[in-house]
C-alpha cells in the first residue's frame, strides 16, 4: 500500500510539473500563433497599397450569374467600403436595359465586413492583453481567456456567413437606392450582402397591385431572400415582387479570413482540451 501511495504521489508530482510547464510555456506558445494567426486575417480586412500613407487599396469585381444575365456589375470595394457600384438590368416585359452608377460623392458601408473586422481586432486584444511575462495561476484562467477569444471569432465569422434578414420595406428604406445616378425606378429595389466568400447583389423587380386588386395580400416576413410573389406594403401601396436576380463575385480575401477563423478556432480549442485533461486528474489550485 505504502508503494502504491509513493507511486501515486510520484505521478501527480509530475503532472503538476508538467501542468506548471503548460501554463508558463505552452499557453504563451499558443496565445503567440493565435496572435499571429489573426494578425494576417485582420490585414485581409485592409489590403494595403504598398504606398506610404499604407491606404486599402481598391479593388475590382465583376457581378455575374451562371442562371441569368438579366443583371450584370462592376463592383468597386475598399476593405469595408463599396466606393464604387455600376449595374445594368433588362428589364423583364420590355428587354430594356438600366444603366445606373453611384454617385461619385456616396460610398456604402459593408456592415458584416466591419463588424467581422471589429470582432478580430477585439480578439486579439484579448490575447495581447496577456503579455509574455503574464503567469496564469489556474487551468480555469486559460479556459475563461480561450472561451472569449473563440467568442470574438466565431461571431466575426457568422457576421460573414450568416446575413441579416431583412423586410422588403427596410430593404426599400436602407438608403441604398440613393446612392444612384440615376436613381433606380421606383419598381426596382437592390441590396448588397456578404454571403460566406461572395459579394453578393439582389435585385427585385415588382408589381404595383392595384387597390381593388382581388388578390389575397400577406405581406411577407424577414428574409435573405425574397422569392416573386413576396408581398409588401409602403407609403400605402402595395408591392408584389414579379421577378428576383442574384449576382455575386468571390472575394478571395474573405475566403482567407474565413480560413484563418477555423484555424484559430482549431488552436484554442486544442489548448481547451490540454488543459481539461490535466482537470480530469484533480482540480488544481494556484501554485
């Protein structure tokens, strides 16, 4: 019995050892790839020029569609910022073509774009905090510190592969439409989105129902995207939409950042694990 005790004591002498070099070394290892890590996919946020002032730099994206090419664009995006938008639309019953541009002094801010960026940065705050010279006392303190940080990223990440729903009617007031020159007509509505690596363009065109219309009218809900035959209601009128266009173009820096998300994800989640193993053994107090 005495053995077996001498044994036991021996063994958690060296987990404890081993746990010590963990939380002095490994952690600090780790939180500096982390750190690193979403250094790189913060700066995919903003793509430096390469001049001095170290501006993004602007770049160029063509809209397109493998189902229709009812609506074609140029898309103009600098970081978080659409600074540029150009869009032609046939017109479905008279084939003609829309030509409308945004005015030079209008710019539309990419709101996932932002607030994905805003979450990385808030991320590596985090883990900046914690200098190499800072000792972690307790298993708990790295998981509490992990469990933040995975936070952060997994919402930067959904802001770009989860878009906001929307009504038809916020779509019709998002103030998108001012943003033309010419404005688009009043039976057009546009919206812009992130969708996981794409830019991505919706374009209705709708139905104005007239007020002795022997229609059922339902006014439909919030959506990514509405499908013809949606109803809405605004300035007391009311809507159908009659047809529906999506286009999209790949952004790859997003496609990087989206990979440096998983990645970092990855390593927190892999330190969690280390530390609950040791857990599992006993609960360790400050030492």
């Amino acid at each position: 019995m005495a053995t077996a005790a001498a044994a036991s004591s021996a063994e958690r002498g060296v987990l404890e050892e081993e746990f010590k070099w963990l939380l002095k070394e490994e952690v600090h290892s780790v939180l500096k790839q982390l750190q690193d890590i979403l250094k790189e996919a913060s700066r995919r946020f903003t793509i430096p020029t390469g001049t001095a002032d170290g501006a993004t730099k602007q770049e160029n994206f063509v809209l397109g569609s493998s189902s229709t090419d009812q609506v074609k664009g140029v898309l103009t995006l600098q970081g978080d910022t659409l600074c540029q938008a150009e869009v032609n639309l046939k017109v479905s019953r008279t084939s003609q073509v829309l030509h409308f541009a945004f005015r030079e002094d209008k710019q539309w801010k990419m709101q996932q774009i932002q607030d994905a960026r805003n979450h990385v940065n808030q991320a590596i705050y985090l883990l900046t905090n914690r200098g190499e010279n800072y000792n972690f006392q307790t298993g708990s303190e790295v998981l509490k510190l992990m469990d933040a940080v995975m936070l952060q990223l997994t919402r930067a990440r959904n802001r770009l592969t989860t878009p906001a729903t929307m009504t038809l009617p916020e779509v019709a007031t998002s103030g998108l439409t001012k943003m033309f020159s010419p404005a688009p007509p009043s039976d057009v509505l546009l919206n812009f989105y992130v969708n996981v690596n794409k830019l991505c363009l919706l374009v209705y065109q709708l139905h104005a129902l007239q007020p002795n219309s022997t229609k059922n009218f339902r006014p439909s809900g919030s959506s990514v995207l509405h499908n013809p035959g949606a109803m809405f209601e605004l300035n007391n009128q009311r809507f159908e939409v009659s047809h529906v266009h999506k286009v999209e173009c790949i952004v790859p820096w997003l496609n990087d950042a989206l990979v440096f998300f998983t990645v970092s994800l990855q390593l927190c989640q892999q330190l969690k694990d280390k530390i609950s193993i040791f857990s599992s053994y006993w609960n360790f107090r400050p030492y």
